[in-house]
C-alpha cells in the first residue's frame, strides 16, 4: 500500500476522550472474530485501519456492557520495540465508580483471563483493544474507598494489548445479546 497525505481539515470535530460506556467479553466466548487486511494485502487506508465483519459469539455469550466515570476512560496507543522491530501496546484505563460486590468480584474474575473491549471515543468511533491473537490483560487495579466524602471511592483498572499497528477500528454491530445455539 502506498502513503497518503495526511491533512487536517479546520473546524473538523476531534474531540478527546472517551463515552461513558464501553463493552467487552471473554475472548473464549467469541466464536468468530471481524478481520482486518495486512499492509501487505490493504489497497486502502480504511482496508488497513478499519475491521471487517462482526463479532459472533458462541451460543449463550454476548458482549457486558460497562460504565466509566466521564473524562476518566482513555485509550492509548504506543511504539514499541527496538529499530526495525517496532509493534504498538495499547491501553485502556478507566475509573468506575463504587466498591461494591459486583465491581469487586469483576477485578477477580478477569485479573487473569483473555479479553477483548470495544471503547467509543466521542466523535463516535469504536476501537478495539485485544485480538484473536493476543488478548487484553488486566495490567493494573487500584480501588479506594476514599478518606472522605470529598474523595472518589472507585477502582481504576487498566487493561493492555499490543497488535503490528494502532488500535483498529469497528464498524460492526456489538452483540450484546446472548447468541442463539
């Protein structure tokens, strides 16, 4: 694939951060996963940069909803790697508020377990972080129940990935719907 410009057009919306919600499984419920073209394969920018395809899931599995704190969630993405062989981490940090059982049994059950999430940012993109081939990780987890009722009482979890390239993104539907036999 060749290079392209990469202009900016003024007054266009590039709004950072992330939406309040965000959705994400255990890879093992996944039964097929959308695809991407390789630099090899891609004649276009969206071929390279956008998945193909929908997530499917195995029978009784779906994606779960979660919430995050406004103006906590960010997506990152990173070079890594020595010359001539760089790769990209990518990182999803967010805070959700409350120490309660649910959000406590969540940091137990996925603190090591394969996962994939689907963030939207606000201009309205869905991006993926974990793949078929190397899952999402917890890397982090901090909770607090706070020293005062001016403090935050949540858990701030950071899960991470790394994939050839930036973070993709997904114009499929999430199925967040059990799937069917």
């Amino acid at each position: 694939m060749d290079l392209s410009d990469i202009t900016y057009t003024s007054g266009q919306d590039n709004t950072g951060g992330l939406t309040q919600e965000f959705w994400f499984a255990k890879a093992s419920d996944i039964a097929t996963w959308p695809t991407v073209k390789t630099k090899a394969l891609a004649t276009t920018v969206e071929e390279l940069m956008n998945y193909s395809g929908n997530f499917t899931m195995n029978s009784g599995k779906k994606f779960f909803t979660g919430y995050l704190t406004w103006g906590t969630g960010e997506l990152k993405w990173s070079a890594q790697g020595p010359v001539d062989s760089k790769s990209f981490k990518h990182s999803f940090e967010f805070s959700r508020p409350g120490c309660n059982a649910n959000s406590l049994a969540l940091l137990d059950l996925v603190k090591n377990d394969n996962l994939v999430f689907i963030v939207l940012d606000k201009d309205g993109n869905k991006r993926v972080l974990g793949s078929e081939f190397l899952s999402a990780k917890l890397e982090s987890a901090e909770g607090t129940t706070g020293k005062s009722g001016e403090d935050s009482k949540a858990d701030v979890m950071t899960f991470v990935s790394e994939l050839q390239g930036p973070p993709r993104f997904y114009v499929g539907t999430v199925p967040t719907t059990e799937a069917s036999s």
